[in-house]
C-alpha cells in the first residue's frame, strides 16, 4: 500500500517502515561519523528506548561505544494492512542495524510501569548481559497502571492555581490564537507525578539492584526540561514541573544509592526544547519551538535528539572525567538555547508573531518538517509513491 501521513491534531496517526528505518540510519551514521575518543558503556538498558531521547541514548551506546543494549519500549505492533506505531518500526531498525555491525541487542516490547515487564527485562538481562552500567529511563507517557494499588494515573498538562492564557499554533494549519488552559485540581497534579515523577525509575533501580545487575560505577540518567519564562506557567511552575521536580528527587535518591553500592552516578540532563511526540502535545511550546528553531538554525547551534545525546555522552557522561553539574546537581544541555541572546531574541519576538508573519518570524516549516520525520515520513532517499508493507515483524 501507499502510505501517506495523515495528522490528526498532535498526532500522526500513520507511520511509514521504510522511512522510519532511514530516520534511524541517519543517527546511526551520524554517531559513527562523530567517534568518542573516551570509553563509553558496555552493557546499557534503556527504558522508554524507542523514540526520541531514548531512542538516541540507544544508538549513541550502541554505535558510538559498542555497547551491548536492552531496550524496552511499548508501542502498537503493524498487523495486515495497518501500520504500527513509529517506535515499533524504529526498534526493528535499530535491532537490525545493531545484530549487522555484530552488536547485542534485544528489545522488550510491553509496559514499562508494570512489575511483570521488569522481571522479563531482568530475567533477559541476567541471562544475556549481567551487570550493566548504564541505565537510560526516558519514558513519556500519558497514563500509567500502578504496580501495587492497580490504580490508574492519567497526566494532565495544566498550570496550577489560575488559568493560563497565551498564543498557541495550529502546526498543520499555520494559525495562531489564543489559548485559555484552567488550572490542575490537586487530584490531577497528584496524577501527573505519579505517571511523570521518579517513582517508576526508582522501582526500576531497586529491582536492578536487588538482582545483583547494576555494576559497580555505573551510571543513571534521565531527562527533562526546564525552558523560558514564556513557557514556565504551563511546563516548570505546572503540572509537569511539579512531576520534573519529583524525577530531580529521585534522582537524588538514587545517586546516593548508586554511590553507596559502589561509586556509580544518578543524575538530570536538562535537555534543549525538540519537536518530540511529548512536546508536540504541550500547548504553546511548537510555537516557542518554531521561534527557537529559527534563531538557532540561523546561529548554527541547532541541535536535534542525536546531537544533544552524543554531546551528553561525549562531554559529559563519557569524556574521562566526569559531568559538570549546575547548582542543583543537574546537566545542562539547554545551555545553547538558553543562551541570552537566544532568549532575548525570542522575546522579542514573541509578540510581534501573528498567522500572517508566522513563515516569516519562525520556522514554523522546519517544525513540521521534524514533526513527520517522527513517523518516517519527508526522510531524504525515501520512494514515498512506492509500495510498502506495513506489516514488519521482529527480527
């Protein structure tokens, strides 16, 4: 069949195998074009390792250091004349690519938060790989099962304590106006962390640790955002902030016991704003990203998932001497975007941006651009008027 995409609000609902696996080959390429001098990791799980950052800290371990990867990921899987979803498609390129260059890998396909999954994972990685020392968590998600209670969580994306009013974009359409968000009942702040916060990376630690699989300095990391000021009402001082601010607990929480079984590290990356499925969904934040991008481009200090996660590895995690912290204990890698010619330039601009200077005042088409190129389509070398299964299985 001829696979088109076909958006449905932040969310294309169609994704292409073909193109998704050229998407993933380019990041490949792109780490093994730019080689670490420094030793990386060995044996790395990534939880949440299908799209995005994850997807990117899999092909940097990979690629970039030879690691042997454990993936787990929970996407819907291709049937007869019905396309999966994209992380299903970038998993079987990536598994493909990795058993090529003679590399381990094995991905888990099922949900994260529950304590069934975890003990396949650490049942495969015992058997597999045994101690690992990287442990990836860059799960987004919009509700979450609670392993104990059987509970059911559903994040929201609110202020707290008054409404938010300001500009938004329509991606598909090209129009801005304004949006008016009513702010989180405690109920719902209360949701959002338990699906966003660090009580499931916690859990995952801990059972890690109790079978014996976490080696000796090894290191943790997960990932957030913190933003400018324009964004703050609705992403920092939100419902998703107070679930960030949880994840930066524990973090906390699991460096000391990572330091205490051995001299291994937790920590933050703050990570640099990207067209990603999540931050598609965060109201005004495509419109501050399509600013950025054009700011960024223009300055040539754009950088997309791979880039951000090969320079966290190479200047960071893996570059012989260890992160350089800000004064909560947490990595930068926003530090380009928050420059502050950057963000004055944003608001500056901010006001003036209207539907009818939107192409003119942002990159609003390199947005989109992006945004399909998460569901393989618009990728560079690809017959988009070719016929394709959709039905891909695991290798």
């Amino acid at each position: 069949m001829i696979l088109r995409p076909k958006v449905r609000g932040f969310v294309c609902v169609t994704a292409h195998p073909v193109g998704c696996a050229a998407y993933v080959q380019e990041q490949i390429d792109y780490v093994r074009e730019h080689k670490r001098t420094a030793p990386g990791p060995k044996r790395a799980l990534i939880v949440g390792a299908s799209t995005g950052y994850g997807l990117a800290s899999r092909i940097a371990a990979a690629f970039g250091s030879g690691a042997a990867t454990f993936g787990v990921f929970y996407d819907r899987p291709s049937e007869e004349g019905r396309p999966a979803t994209p992380g299903w498609y970038n998993t079987i390129a990536f598994d493909r690519a990795a058993r090529a260059a003679g590399l381990y890998a094995r991905s888990l396909n099922g949900d994260a938060f529950s304590d069934s999954v975890k003990q396949q994972a650490i049942d495969a990685i015992k058997a597999d790989l045994g101690k690992i020392d990287l442990v990836v968590y860059s799960v987004a998600a919009p509700r979450r099962v609670h392993p104990r209670t059987g509970a059911v969580h559903k994040s929201v994306l609110k202020p707290i304590g008054q409404s938010y009013t300001n500009k938004t974009v329509d991606t598909d359409l090209g129009v801005i106006s304004e949006i008016t968000i009513p702010p989180a009942s405690d109920e719902e702040i209360t949701d959002t962390v338990a699906v966003m916060g660090g009580e499931d990376w916690e859990l995952w630690m801990q059972a890690l640790d109790d079978a014996g699989l976490i080696a000796p300095g090894a290191t943790a990391v997960s990932y957030s955002y913190q933003g400018p000021e324009v964004t703050w009402p609705i992403y920092r001082n939100g419902t998703i902030g107070i679930a960030k601010s949880d994840l930066e607990e524990a973090a906390r929480r699991i460096d000391a016991r990572l330091k205490t079984n051995g001299q291994g590290r937790a920590f933050i990356s703050i990570n640099k704003a990207l067209v990603t499925q999540a931050s598609s969904a965060i109201p005004v934040v495509p419109l501050y990203i399509s600013i950025l991008y054009k700011l960024m481009k223009a300055k040539g200090t754009h950088e997309g998932c791979i880039e951000q996660i090969h320079r966290l590895f190479a200047t960071q995690m893996f570059n012989g001497a260890g992160p350089t912290f800000d004064d909560t204990g947490r990595v930068r890698l926003d530090d380009r975007e928050m420059h502050l010619d950057v963000q004055n330039r944003v608001k500056e601009i901010w006001p003036q941006v209207s539907t009818e200077n939107l192409t003119q005042l942002t990159d609003i088409d390199g947005y989109r651009t992006e945004f399909l190129k998460l569901f393989g389509f618009g990728v560079a070398g690809v017959d988009y008027e070719a016929d394709v299964d959709p039905h891909v299985t695991m290798p």
